[in-house]
C-alpha cells in the first residue's frame, strides 16, 4: 500500500472540511457542494477520525473551529488552491488561453465581479479562472497568473501594482437601524460583529479604533464570522454594526 494511502484522509474530506470551514455552515457548504448536510457532517466525522482530533465545536450561534481545526485548515486551504492551479495551468497549456488570479473572498464579489463582465467583453480570445482564498502569501500567489492581496506591495518573488488604498467604517441596516451614537465610546456599546483575523491579513475592529486612538478589546461573546460577506449579510438582518 502507498504510504498516501496509508496516512492522507480521502480528498473529498479535505475539500469537505475546507468548504465548512469558509462558510463556518455544514448547510451552506453542503450547498455549494451540492451534497446534504448529513453526507458532509459524515466526510468530517471521517477527517476527525483519521486525524483522531476534533475540528468543530458547536455553540449557540453556529460552529467554530477548535485548535487543531484552525492550524489544520491553515494547511489545507492552501494545499487545495495550489492543487487546483496547478490542474488549471496543466489544462491550460491545451490550445485554450486560460487567466488564473487568486484574491480573497470579499475582493473577489465586491470588487473583481462586478469588473470581470466589461473585461470579457474587451478580451474575448481570454478566459479568466478566479480563485478565492482568505490565506493568500507570497508563495501562493506564485502558482498563480495574477493576484490581488493586501500588504506593502514589496514583495520579492513577485512584481507588484497598487490597485487602491482601502476605506474602513462602520456600516448598518438601514431597514433595521440601531440608537444612534455620538461618541466612539457610545459606538464600543453596540453590538459590534467581529471579523476572525486570526487566519488572515485583515482589519478588524481592533485595527479601526486603534486608527481612531481608542482602545479596544472583542467581548468574549461576540459575534464572530471570519467571511466578509458573512459579516456584511448579518449588518443586514439587524444583528449589528
């Protein structure tokens, strides 16, 4: 028996562990997956069993990664998108003139969507692939064509352009709107959503009001998602700023 065989969990795990651990949802990664719920919660019984550790916790609001989820996806995330983009490149290399770019979630609906439609238009003869990923480095960017990350732009391996600086403020539901404030302190009252940058070079609260000059620190028991679509679609039910 190979010694692949032998030690790696079957790759529908890890993409199945992968897809949970983005959406932080067993149901919205069993929709993306097109599966059900119960057949994805089976593929990460399986992955915890062969690692013999537990992935997810469950709690009120969802679930979470535990310890040894978080340093495990650390590992596959990255492992899966330098898998696919190098499948990509193979195919590729057949007649078809394929452009591969890899950037993170929130850039890739909010800001490279809604300019990919004109640039097809302008560049038929070229199909472009995107690839999201909130754990993007220097060295995955190279089995890339392009990438779009955040940083200083100096990076060694790679020839940077600044796109745009990025603007950070708060944001509510207009449809549910919240006591209004007139203070940073009144602001620090409200329930604040949290975004987990713990996995990935991101602002977060923290960051804006130490930018403001205000100290900050998350309540233990706040809501936390480590998507900014995530973020964004739960400022839209009311639940916060």
């Amino acid at each position: 028996m190979s010694r692949f065989n032998r030690h790696l969990p079957p790759l529908d795990t890890l993409i199945a562990f992968e897809a949970v651990a983005r959406t932080g949802s067993f149901t919205r990664a069993a929709s993306e997956l097109c599966l059900t719920q119960s057949a994805v919660s089976k593929q990460i019984k399986t992955l915890e069993e062969h690692l013999s550790a537990p992935l997810f916790e469950r709690r009120a609001r969802g679930i979470a990664l535990t310890q040894a989820g978080t340093a495990f996806n650390a590992i596959v995330e990255p492992l899966l998108e330098s898998l696919l983009a190098n499948v990509l490149r193979l195919k590729s290399g057949h007649g078809s003139r394929n452009v591969s770019v890899i950037c993170t979630h929130a850039v890739a609906q909010y800001w490279l969507f809604p300019r990919l439609l004109r640039f097809n238009e302008q560049h038929p003869e070229l199909t472009v692939n995107i690839h999201a990923s909130n754990e993007i480095s220097e060295s995955v960017i190279t089995d890339y064509d392009f990438g779009i990350l955040y940083g200083h732009g100096r990076w060694r391996s790679l020839q940077a352009s600044k796109l745009f600086d990025e603007c950070i403020y708060p944001i509510v539901s207009a449809q549910r709107p919240l006591p209004a404030v007139h203070s940073l302190s009144e602001l620090q009252a409200l329930p604040l959503i949290q975004l987990d940058a713990s996995a990935w070079n991101c602002l977060d609260w923290h960051d804006w009001f130490n930018h403001q000059g205000v100290r900050y620190k998350a309540p233990a028991d706040a809501v936390t998602f480590n998507q900014v679509n995530l973020v964004f679609d739960a400022v839209m039910q009311g639940m916060g700023v």
